[in-house]
C-alpha cells in the first residue's frame, strides 16, 4: 500500500469560494427542503441524497491541511483523535505518547496500514467546522458535534453500528461504500442516548442495503439506523454531524424538576413499603394523576422552548456576520497561500 501523508494537500485543493453556511445546512436536507425532511424523513428512515451539495461546496468543508492543522498546530488536541485498526480503538495520544514524532506523522503510519483515523469534536479546533455547526444546529433544532473519519482505500471502517444520535454524512473526498441495515437483534428505534453500544446484542439480519457515496453527497442515519462502511479504492474522508434532538421525554424530565423546585409536596417520598398490595399500589397510583393534571396545568411550552432556543443559538452565528466573514476570508486566504 501506499504510503498515506496527512501533510498532503492534493487529495482536496481548498479552493473557490466561501461557501455560505446556512445555505449549505439546509442542504443537507436533500432536495425537498428542511421542512420535507423534518416532516417525511426525519427520525423515521434513512435517505441518501446525491449531489446535495457541489463537490467545490463539498470540498471546502474541511480538507488535510485542516486536520494536520487540527492534530499538530498551535492549541493541537491529540487526545481527540483515536486509530481504528483490526477491531480496536485506541486514542492516538496513547500511541503517540513518547514516540518522539508528531502526532501526523504517527498518525500518518498507521493510516499507512489501513487504519481509519477519527477526529472527535473537530468543530472545537476548526473555525470554519464551528460555523457551519453552529448554522447546521439552527436549521435542525438540535445541538451538533462533528466528527472527521480518515481511512485509506479498500480498508474497512467501523463494523455495524448504531447510534444514539442521528447523523447526516458528508463525503468530502474520494468514496466510500456505506451498509444500510434496516432490520437487526433486539431493534431499538430511537434509543436513548444512555443505551450503551453492545456488538453482541445487536446484530443485523441479512446482508442490507448498499450505497457508494461520492464527494458531494450525504447519507443521513437516524439514531438507532445501524450501519457500516467500506472504503472504494480510492481514499476517503466524511464529516459526520451528530445531531441530539430534545426529546419529548427530555422536556417532561425538565418541567418535572421544575415543578419539583418549587413544590415540597413532589418532593416527599412515594407511600410505598416492601409489603405492598392492590391498595397500596392504587394509593400511588392516584397520586400520579393528581401531579400529572397539576403538570398539565402549569407547563409552559412557550417558554420552555424558547430556553431551549437560546440556549441552541448560542452556538450559532449571531449577528451580522461581518467580523466573523472577514476572519473567515483572512484564514481562507492564508491557507491557500500555504497550501501553493
């Protein structure tokens, strides 16, 4: 195999324009629109939208002088980074720990070998990835995290998996095979973010259904879609945006505490004892319904959802914009400069 260079700028030229944030999250939605997707696709299906955005929009999301940047340059966060390689993950800190070489070149060896690399959080490191998750959790309603995957051709990337979030994928160089298994053991459509991943709980039935994502493309999963990847042959890099939606069961939780701050009552203990009985049971039971009628009273959807508005768009870009395009007009300029 060839040997694989972070420090390589070919594989994506950063290139053309800036591309407008906002206008490249309501891509992601597919062709329908976001309000199509939010009500026809979204938490229901999994969906592939080719050419959803312009391989040039694709392409300067994010490219390798970015993530070497990520990995090595000035506030560099290694321990985001870890190596999948013949089954395992392994932080990449840990591997580059007293290696005496940079964590690129690290990195850079065991992509060598058909391991993917991923990056955790890449939007923490990246202003232009900030940006646009700030953008893409605006138009989506839901806080965002990105991921960045790294893996060299004909190399497997993660086994069948789920998620507890949903995601859209973003292919932003070469392509990569994507494994679509609709039906699995022990099936749990949205889990909870707290159900922990166990490979021999939850297997798929049959061999699923296949998609070859080029640049340009997106893949959105919905939590609980399980899923798996194989690289072509050529190399490939995707952004993953993981989306956490609030919950009905989240909100209730949150009114309830609520509710619970300023009420003593719902904070005494439930009349329960280890003997129980029909009447005990019933006693409990009624005293439920009464704290659910005195919920349904006092909830206050209107302002519960504007806390979670603001509290969303505090990640989003606010304001005119003028100050950030500049910077992101400056950084652009100065990594296209180097990249010559």
């Amino acid at each position: 195999m060839t040997p694989v260079s972070l420090g390589v700028t070919g594989l994506m030229a950063f290139g053309g324009t800036q591309p407008d944030l906002r206008r490249i999250a309501a891509k992601l939605a597919g062709p329908g629109g976001v309000a199509a997707f939010d009500a026809e696709i979204r938490e229901a299906e999994s969906a592939v939208f080719p050419d959803a955005l312009s391989p040039e929009d694709a392409q300067s999301l994010f490219d390798l002088v970015r993530l070497e940047a990520a990995l090595c340059g000035p506030g560099a966060a290694v321990a985001q980074a870890d190596i999948f390689s013949g089954g395992h993950l392994v932080r990449l800190s840990d591997i580059h720990h007293r290696s005496g070489r940079s964590p690129a070149a690290v990195a850079a060896e065991h992509l060598a070998k058909g391991a993917t690399l991923r990056f955790r959080d890449i939007e923490r490191f990246d202003p232009g990835l900030a940006g646009l998750a700030g953008a893409v959790a605006e138009t989506f309603a839901a806080p965002v995290q990105i991921n960045v995957y790294l893996t060299p051709p004909h190399q497997e990337g993660f086994p069948p998996h789920f998620d507890n979030t949903d995601v859209f994928i973003v292919q932003v160089a070469g392509s990569k095979q994507w494994t679509l298994h609709t039906d699995y053991t022990n099936k749990a459509p949205l889990p909870d973010p707290d159900i922990p991943w166990d490979p021999e709980r939850y297997k798929p039935i049959g061999p699923g259904e296949t998609h070859t994502l080029q640049v340009g493309d997106v893949l959105y999963v919905p939590r609980g879609g399980m899923h798996s990847a194989r690289c072509t042959d050529t190399e490939s890099m995707h952004l993953t945006f993981s989306l956490a939606p609030l919950s009905m069961a989240a909100l209730l939780e949150r009114e309830i505490r609520r509710l619970a701050a300023g009420e003593a009552a719902l904070r005494c203990r439930v009349p329960w004892s280890t003997g129980g009985g029909p009447e005990e049971a019933e006693t409990v039971r009624q005293a439920l319904r009464q704290w659910l009628d005195v919920l349904a009273e006092r909830i206050d959807p209107a302002g519960m959802i504007a806390e979670e508005r603001e509290r969303l768009l505090q990640q989003a870009p606010q304001g005119s914009g003028a100050i950030r395009k500049m910077m992101a007009s400056l950084t652009w300029e100065a990594r296209k400069g180097g990249a010559q």
